[in-house]
DNA sequence: GTGAAAGCGCTAACAT
DNA sequence: ATGTTAGCGCTTTCAC
C-alpha cells in the first residue's frame, strides 16, 4: 500500500536497520549515510508505521486519561497538565469521558489494552477500583487523579480539599460570622467534615438546619441559596463547596446581596478562573487542576521508568483566594508551582 | 509476553483463525465451537494485540479531532457528537488540542499518519489547509468543522452565522431599535457583514462609531460595552458577536440596564448553556456544536465507506433563543435534529 | 557503523 | 465450518 521503510532503504542504498536507526535516534549512524536517508524520507514522503513499530517494540508510547466529564473546565485544565507532561516525552493522550458511567468506562478499558496503552490516568468511581487493580497484571500503570480513595494500594494525586475548607470557614469566623450556612454535593463529605470540626473546634454548634446537600447543577445552588435566605434569621455566610453549585449560588447571593445593608460573606470552592472575574466578593478555595495533571503524569512516568517512588498518595494544596478587591488577594500559592506533599 | 491468540487457540483445541473469527464476528462460527473459545479467552484473560491487528488489516478503527481549545464548552460539546457518532461504529476518538498554533498542529497530524488514523475531524487555521490537502495521499479521510474555507474542496460543516446575524439584527430593528452597536473579534466578519447589510437593506445607515473590534476575551467585551456606553446619546442596542466576549458584556450591559430606565437591548452569540441561565435578557443565536461534531463523523464515515456523498459543504442551522421571560422562546429548532442543507 | 535474519501477533487468502 | 500458509512493516539480535 503506502510507501515502506523498504522502500526508503533502497532508495538510499542502505539496510533497513540503519532506516530505523536514523528515525529513532537509536545509535551513532555516519552523518553522511543519516543524510542520505534522511533524503530518501523527505523524496518519498515516508511515514513510519506506528501498528508495526508497537507490534515489534512492544511499547505505544502513548497513556490515557478517563474522566467524567469533559465539559467542565476543571477535567480539561487537568488534560493540559497531562498533555503538556506527556508531550515532553514524546508521549501522547488518548482521553476518554466516563460520565461515570461504569459501563462505559469498563469499555475504554479494554480498548487501552487493546491498544497497549502504557498508563492510564483515572477518575474513577469506587465501582473500577477492582477493574484497576487487574490493570497492572496488564501491563498498564494506573495513577488515580483527584478522587480520594483511601486504603486503596493504587497511586494518586488530589488536592487538600479538607484542609482548605477548614481555612475558609476559620476565614468566615474570623470575620466574625456565626451563622454560616453549609452547601454541597453528596460527594463532598470532607468537605462537609471539616465545615464541622472547625465550628466546633471554635466552641460553636453547628446548625443542622443550616446545611443544604443537593445535587450538582447551577439550578439547585440558585435553590438551595434561596431556602436558606428564608430562614429567620437568615445565614450571614455560607460556604458552598462544590463549583457547579457555586455557579447558581453566587447568581442568587450576588442579587440578594445587592438589596441588603450588610451582605451575606461568601466562602466557595470555585474553578471557574475565566469567571471569577465578575463573582461577588468571597473567598475562594481553587484546586490546582493543572498540577494534579501534571504530578499524576509524572508518577506515572516514574512508575514506567521503574523509578524507585517514595509514596502512592500525593495530596497538592489548593491556591485560597480573597475575590473583591481590585486586585484579589491569595495566600502566595500558585498552582502551577505547588510542591507535592506525601501522605 | 503477554497470552497471545495462539495460547488460546492451543487451549480452545481449535487453529488461529478461528479464534480471531469469534473476536471479530468475521465469520459463522460452530456454537460449541465458539463457546469453547470464548471460554478460553476468559480463563487466559485475553486480550487481543491491536497493533498486531491494524498491522495486517491495515484499519486503526480511530478517527482524530484536531481543536484550538478543549476548555472551550463549544468544542467539548462538539466533541460529544463525533464520540457518540464514533462509538456507535465502534471507533475511537482521538483529541488533540491545537492553540491555533500551526507547529502544534503539525505535529499532531504527523502523529495521526503514523499511528495511520483513518479520518480527521479539524478546525484548522487558514496556514494549515495545503497541510490537509496531502493527507488524501496519505490515506485519511478530513472534514472541516465550524470553521469556513470557501473555495476549498475539502469536506466541511459548519453553522450559518450570516443567516443567524442578519435574524438577531433584524429583531433588534423590529423592536424599534436605531442605534444598534456591534462588537466581534477579527474573525467574525460574516456577522458584521450581515449586520452591515441587514440595517442597509433597511434604510439605516451604520454608524462606523457604534461598531467595535476586539480580541476575544471576556475582559475586552466589558470594556467595549463600557466605551460604548459613553457615548451620547448611547447605543439603545448591542449585538454581540461572540461567545467569549458576551461573557464579559453581558456582565457590563447587566449592570448598566440595572440602573436605566430603559435597558439597552441585547443580541449575542452566545453558547454557555450552563450560564444563560443567568443572562440578562436577550436574544442569543447558539450553535449547534454536538450536531456539527455528528454531522462532520457522519461524513467522514461515509466518505470512508467510499458512500457517493452530495455536497462538500453542510450548512447547519444555528438555534435562535430569546430569554429572559420565566419561559425562554426559541425558534423551534432543536439543535439535536436540525437537518443540514448543502451550499 | 552497518547488514542479514528472525519474528512480534494477528488476519487474508486460500483450501478443504 | 475450520485449518494451512503466508506475510503485514517494523525492531531486535547478532554478526562483521
């Protein structure tokens, strides 16, 4: 069919070896002969087959990254961070969107296989741990990204979103706020937990009637917002702790706080970098999706190289951030340099 | 390394080709027989070599999406459609992220052949379309998404922003508007073109001061909706041109109608499902991305399939929405069945 | 520094 | 309905 690494060898008057040489850099072969060759490359418009180069190497060079959605912006900056880390070694990102649906994910597995991808890169849910942990008798590492697993074997990189959420609501205490209301997903239980401790570590009982769980969407923040203002008397902070929630609950808060004297403080988890920029004052806590890619790649590299590694569970330090002055305020963290730290 | 077809033929009591006939359905296959084999896929945990496969059969079942930014909702909507067109032929999808950066996508495609992927779904920069037309020769297929190359040959479908500029500017006349601006980046030029001729065939003379060009950011669409509204007597009207930058004018123009008497009226382009819910009031042209992305992989597969094909150039049309009631109104047309109509 | 030979794991083309 | 044979295009191994 196409045009053949044998092809390109008689053409230069060379072996097929030596083709293969000068195309992978593999050893020291004459400048002269490489030039040749190099010609014959360029004359016959040669591209080598990777189907062939896999089947004899036995290597893709080539790692995956299955995530839930890929809509939202936190799962493609984490992708960047893969990329960027994958590209520099010559690898390339095959992505997948799981939905979370563990049917569809069990089915891009078995395509990685198939193709012999190398690493995977997961968010999974806690119905695959079983399915990755057969993975590596594979032959195919597995790094979880972002999800918490905990006693689980298998390597991973998340953000402290515990710590982080005790750092906002001290913030909100701080101000000198005591109503402050909780909202979240169900997913979201550290979150919650540290909500908790620290109001109770700071003498304070926490309101059950001021904790709101709901689902994702922008809508039921919007709701769950409105509930709680009904309330007499109102909450004077809340937390939301999820960013899909948060998009809704600002929505409402922005408006409601536009009508009172004093306005509700707001402390969210919130992603949204490009929006950020029109979000009422809060403070912020935004995990380093970026990094997390990037630290995840990078242990799975180390994994493939056989690197000895110090620890499986890697937790990064979300950036805290105060949204409303002029010039926003953060705690000197930016995602892009955070160094990991080992649990 | 790993168990090859051959430890399950040997196992199964059957030859080669037999097992491979019950992996790809390729040919009737005794039942006893059959089940005999899948059992001993199952007790060898078999999983067949792909590159093995794609070597001797010469198909990678895997088609390529080329796009300038997965962060962008309209590109990863978009991606949902050639998936969910893709998978439903059992083919994968693979994602590269361009920048608009030439080099970048050069590379990415340079990948593509040698990994002798099968179609390419792209939207690529005017520098890149000689790039697409030698990769016919090198035997893959390519449509064009979203992006408009008249003149070109190679397949494309895209949403017709003319058509959608000229209703969104005629709905602003009909409303008894007269000082309607316009703000767009570079590359928007059919709508300001539609805008153009829509107030001209109307009788009203544009005013080259209401008409503003930036670069697509959500900051730039502030400041543009904020210089305009200096002016006096003010625009009474604004259309937006772009997604992007709607996210910032919408945040300015919201603010300003908060404190008129009679708010300016407001046409975008404007794609954020998520957000328009908490758009001002509006009338927004949206995209149909998951149709253009199911509408470019429905032609790629046919023109793999070597299906004669009509026309080169599909058309979509884009949905037409007003918000800002309780209900929004539309225009009837759901972007998931429009029917695409050739140029 | 370069070449000859072998073979990676699978499917296509035949034969039966 | 199943088996035999050959070979896809490359890299590896081992000569020299």
């Amino acid at each position: 069919m196409a045009v053949t690494m044998k092809a390109v060898a008689e053409r230069a008057g060379v072996s097929l070896p030596t083709v293969s040489r000068v195309i992978n850099d593999a050893a020291y072969v004459n400048p002269e002969t490489r030039a040749r060759v190099l010609a014959a490359i360029e004359a016959l418009q040669y591209v080598p087959n990777q189907a062939a180069a896999s089947l004899r190497s036995n290597t893709t060079k080539t790692l995956a990254l299955l995530v839930p959605d890929i809509a939202s912006s936190f799962w493609t900056t984490l992708l960047r961070g893969v990329e960027d880390e994958a590209m520099a070694r010559g690898f390339h990102v095959f992505l997948g969107n799981t939905d979370d649906d563990p049917g569809k994910e069990a089915r891009y597995i078995e395509g990685l296989i198939r193709r012999r991808n190398e690493g995977l890169l997961i968010a999974p849910t806690p119905k695959s741990i079983p399915l990755l942990r057969r993975l590596e008798q594979q032959g195919m590492r597995c790094v979880i990204v972002h999800r918490p697993f905990p006693g689980v074997e298998i390597d991973s990189v998340r953000s402290d979103a515990y710590t982080s959420a005790v750092i906002l609501t001290q913030h909100l205490l701080a101000a000198g706020h005591r109503r402050i209301a909780f909202i979240g997903g169900e997913a979201e239980q550290r979150r919650l937990c540290a909500y908790h401790d620290t109001l109770t570590a700071a003498g304070y009982a926490p309101d059950p009637a001021l904790v709101r769980i709901g689902t994702l969407s922008e809508r039921v923040g919007e709701h769950l917002v409105e509930a709680l203002l009904t309330l007499s008397p109102p909450p004077d902070a809340m937390f939301i702790g999820n960013n899909r929630l948060a998009a809704g609950a600002l929505h409402a808060l922005g408006k409601a706080n536009a009508e009172r004297a004093t306005p509700i403080a707001i402390a969210a988890f919130y992603d949204s970098a490009a929006l950020s920029t029109y979000a009422p004052p809060m403070i912020a806590a935004i995990q380093p999706a970026y990094e997390i890619g990037r630290v995840g790649a990078r242990r799975l590299f180390d994994r493939l190289g056989g690197k000895p590694v110090e620890s499986r569970h890697i937790l990064l330090a979300n950036q805290i951030m105060v949204i409303g002055g002029p010039e926003p305020r953060t705690n000197g963290i930016d995602p892009r340099d955070v160094s990991p730290y080992a649990v």
